[in-house]
C-alpha cells in the first residue's frame, strides 16, 4: 500500500474529462468556462500525521488553508471560495474550534478569499479537508519540466521548515535561530503573489509548490511530462546561511534538510530561458524572490553539481503510508 | 460544543459573498457564471462516527459519494465532477482502498459524474470527503419553507434505514424483511433524477434532503427562512406497510424511526400548491414516486395530525457531539 498506488487506483475509477487543462496527478484541476478558467484544489491535514504535539490549533488550522492555497499558488490561481470540512475530536471543545477558526481568519486576511461552506463531523483524529478554488484567464500553470536550458528556480530557502521541526521534537540542541525555524515551520507562506505574477508574465514551462521537499518536488515535474528522458541539474542549494549554522552546530547535513526535508510551500518553477530576466523582474515586483537552483538538461533524473563532480540526487521525501 | 454552533463560528469568519444564490447555512453553495449556476456541495464521512462496525468498504465508499450527490440533488443539480480527499489506516490495505474505490465506482454508473481529483493521507480514523460541483441553466433549489397552504412532500418513505440500523446493531429480532431494510440502511439512493425533474419544473419552493431526520429537515426548512411565522402540518407519515409490521414485532413506535431515525437520502420538497399536480407527473416520469405528507401552515413549528389532535413533533434527530 502506497500513496501512489491509491492516487493510480482513483485515476482509474473513471475517464478523465477531455474538457480538463490539467492532468489527475496534478496538484488541482481546471476547466474553462466561456473566457474564465476555473481552478479547484483540495487538501486533506489530518492530526496524528500532519500535526506535531504542542502545536497550536491556531497554526494547524492556518497550515490547512495554506496548503491548499500553495496549490492553488503553483498554478497561478488566487483563491477565490473555499469549502471546508471538519472532523473534529470531542476533547477539542468550542476554546479549541475557535482557535482553529482564528487560523482559517489568517489565512484568509493573508491570501483573500472567502469560506462559502463546508461540513462538520466527530472523529477520532482530527482532520480537516480544504477545497480552494478560483477563476483566471489566464490558463492555470501545469506541472511540467519544458525544455533543455530552461531555468530551475524557486520562491525561497529550503530546509528551514525541516530544522523547526527538529526543534518541536527536541531532537536538537537549542539555537539561536530558533524563533525563525519554528516559524518556518509553523507558519508557512504559501508563495500566492509570485505564483500569479509569474503566470500572469507567461514566462513558466512548469511549476509546482514543494510541500513534499525539494527533491520530490523536482522529479514530480519530471515525472509529470512522461517519458521525455529530461532531468535536471542543481547548480546551487537554497539554504541560508543561518541553516548551514545550524547543520554545523547540530552535526546535521544541510543537504538532507534543503532537499528532503520538506514542510515548506516554495515553489519550484521551471522558466523558459529567454524570460528568465522578466521572471526575476514580476516576482521582486510583488516583493518575491526568485532563486535559479539549476536548469534543464537532457538527461533524465535530478543531479547536483558538488565541485566538478555531478551526485544523483535521491528520489525520496514525504509519502504516506511508507 | 455543538454543531450548529460551529456552524454559526464558520460563518462569522468572513462576509459572505454577496454573489452566492444559496445561503451559507444551506447544503450547497452557488454562484452564477454568465448564464450557467455552478454550484458545489462538500460532505465528510468519518469511520467512527458513520460507520457501523461489519459494513462492508464497498457500501463505505458508495455512501460517501451518495451522502455529496444528494446535496446536490437537492438543489436539482446533476453532478458532474468529483473531488475525493481520504485519510485511510494503514490496516485497510490495499484491498480495502479497492473495495473503496469499487463503491465510488457504483455511485458514478448510478449517478454520473466523474473523479477529477483529491487527496490521500494518513490517519488514524478514516474519512472520505467527497466534494461534487455540477452546473445547471436553472437556478438551485433553496432550502425554504414557502407559504401557507403550499403541499410538503416527499420522495419515499422513512424508517427503513433505521430499522436496517438496528439490524446491524443487533438490537432487533430477526425479520422477514431484513434484506430490504439492511439495503436500505447499506444502500440509500439519492434522488436525482427527482430533484433535478423538480427543478426543471420550477415548481419547488424550497427543498431539502433528509439525511439528519425527517423532523430535523423540516425544521431545517422553516429556519432557513428566519422568522417568518411559519410551520407545517404533518397529516401523513411516510410508513410501509413492511417496517409497520417490523415495529409492532419488535416493540418499536414506527413514529419514532419515520421522524427522528435518519439515515435516508429522501428528498423533503416544499411544492408550489398550485403546482402539485405537475410536480407527481414530472417525478413520476422519471421513474420516481412523490408522496404528500403535509402542508405549510401559518403557525411556528412542526404539528403531526393523530386523529383529531395535532401533537407537535420534537425538534431532535442527529446532530454531532451532542
């Protein structure tokens, strides 16, 4: 039993509608009406995997809005309604679904967007499924690789999220840092305003929210466009200086971290080449950063450049049930 | 900690949409797009609160996606696509996703529609939450309670299910009509192609589906038009002959599973009296059967005519956490 066997299975109850712009595998689906594409994303966080003891119902509540906003963000759609569902344990109380409101009020008051609905439940585990979803015209953008020498970029650091992680489970010494790794991982900006500037620009081959780690995100772009034998190469890390710090400090690998570590919602964007320029120019125009890791080469998996040397990088990072 | 009053907290978290045709209290939210109403319902199943212990997976998954179209039906909107989000136990196995994916299957050939997305996750009680979006050229059916005089009815009769419940609780005697009322429990039809016959005739004032009651829904109509002094008159209870027999053997007030037992998917329709005579043609060629149990009255609540007497019904059925 795998993640992927049981999103192949769904795939296979039905005919995937011809009218669709976006594959099954892809983080939302589309449709166009008349001029206006309209984008729906869905997203399930349920406690005992998804929520680390001690977190706040506040931030929970939040991360499950931004996650799905992150979905939507990759495609280039704001969030326009939302749909959301609760399975709420007893022992949560009123104090407690408050708290969670008040982290659906941030989300909301961060990307815009209003709750139209949902439903409610008991369950022994609480979980609590967002659907987003959103119109545009401009096509939403696919999961995708492009082309040799398109540009590899995303939206932020990576591995900062993984290291707050550590420290919620105290499997680090304390840091001096360690305000800004909680953060990181408690409060996750879903990359809104660079991934519809970067639609909007029409400068994206691909693009996809990594919120399964940076490796894992890299060869889903891959996987996505079938066998067409491309790859790609990392020149460079997305890692802040105050994680390698950290790494050093803690006796971790910072490379562990940047590319399976995971939690974050950056984008991983593929640029085609000749708009490099212009995307870096959209996204600090919203107050973004656009960081180029690599490119496409022909040469299907993912390789980092350490020196002169190219290391395969693994295929591996979040899946359920392993 | 109750429902309705995490109901009322979701809603004060944001102004509603001034676009939306339903009110945020309904069972489906919608708006228009050039001429087309594109409306959208989310429902969560959750194994430890809606599950009984020995129902087979299939059944599960059939009855997720059924509880969703019934939404819709409701509305009179046809489903035409489905998002599924699941958080599964790793002891279900993937025999146990087949099985799943088996009854989302069956709900798709009865009712259309197609997967076009979703989720899968980890967790510790498992819950399927299926969200359907249809379009339609005609308006969604309110939930409303109309005016005086206008007829109540509904779509089959009620207590089945429940009866089919406490077979599988083993709280009743054997009966010779165990078969039809555990089908009725494991396999409950939403009423479509009613609602949608219903719509199209735009002879509804308002229209609910009845999965927390017969009561509760009746209720549920009256309150979605605030205070509006009205009520209805039961003058009828929608009882076979067949759980008539299963009551009195097994000592149980047929009253009882008719109002309060819940667990069907009826249709419980406010029909323009004007209008009554067209509504049972259109519902009965599509196969369906529209019966007149009672009539909106000037007068606040829900009354049941035993004889001479009018014995108002409770205000009760199934609500979470209570």
């Amino acid at each position: 039993m795998n993640e992927d066997e049981i999103i192949r299975l769904m795939k296979s109850i039905n005919k995937f509608p011809a009218e669709s712009r976006l594959n099954f595998y892809d983080d939302a689906w589309s449709f166009k009406i008349n001029n206006e594409y309209f984008t729906i994303s869905t997203d399930m966080l349920v406690a005992s995997t998804d929520v680390v003891q001690g977190t706040r119902l506040e931030c929970v509540g939040r991360k499950a809005m931004v996650s799905s906003v992150s979905d939507l963000s990759s495609k280039g759609v704001r969030p326009k309604y939302y749909m959301i569902s609760l399975g709420l344990t007893r022992e949560i109380g009123m104090r407690g679904v408050r708290a969670l409101a008040r982290g659906f009020s941030m989300a909301i008051r961060e990307y815009g967007g209003c709750i139209v609905g949902g439903d409610t439940n008991e369950s022994k585990d609480m979980s609590i499924c967002v659907t987003s979803f959103g119109t545009s015209k401009d096509p939403p953008v696919r999961r995708g690789i492009g082309k040799e020498g398109d540009v590899v970029a995303v939206t932020g650091d990576f591995g900062e999220a993984a290291a707050g992680l550590k420290i919620m489970m105290n499997e680090v010494r304390d840091d001096i840092y360690r305000r800004r790794f909680l953060r990181a991982f408690l409060f996750p900006k879903a990359r809104l305003a660079e991934g519809v500037a970067l639609s909007r620009a029409k400068v994206l081959s691909g693009c996809i929210d990594s919120s399964d780690g940076l490796a894992l995100s890299i060869y889903s772009l891959i996987d996505s466009d079938g066998g067409n034998d491309m790859g790609v190469r990392l020149d460079f890390l997305p890692c802040s200086k105050e994680l390698e710090r950290f790494c050093s400090e803690n006796d971790l690998d910072p490379l562990e971290l940047v590319l399976y570590g995971g939690e974050e919602y950056e984008l991983v964007a593929v640029v085609e080449k000749e708009r490099w320029r212009m995307a870096e120019r959209v996204v600090r125009k919203v107050g973004g950063r656009l960081i180029k890791i690599g490119e496409v080469v022909h040469d299907r998996g993912v390789w980092l450049r350490i020196g002169r040397e190219l290391v395969e990088v693994k295929r591996r990072g979040w899946r359920h049930f392993t």
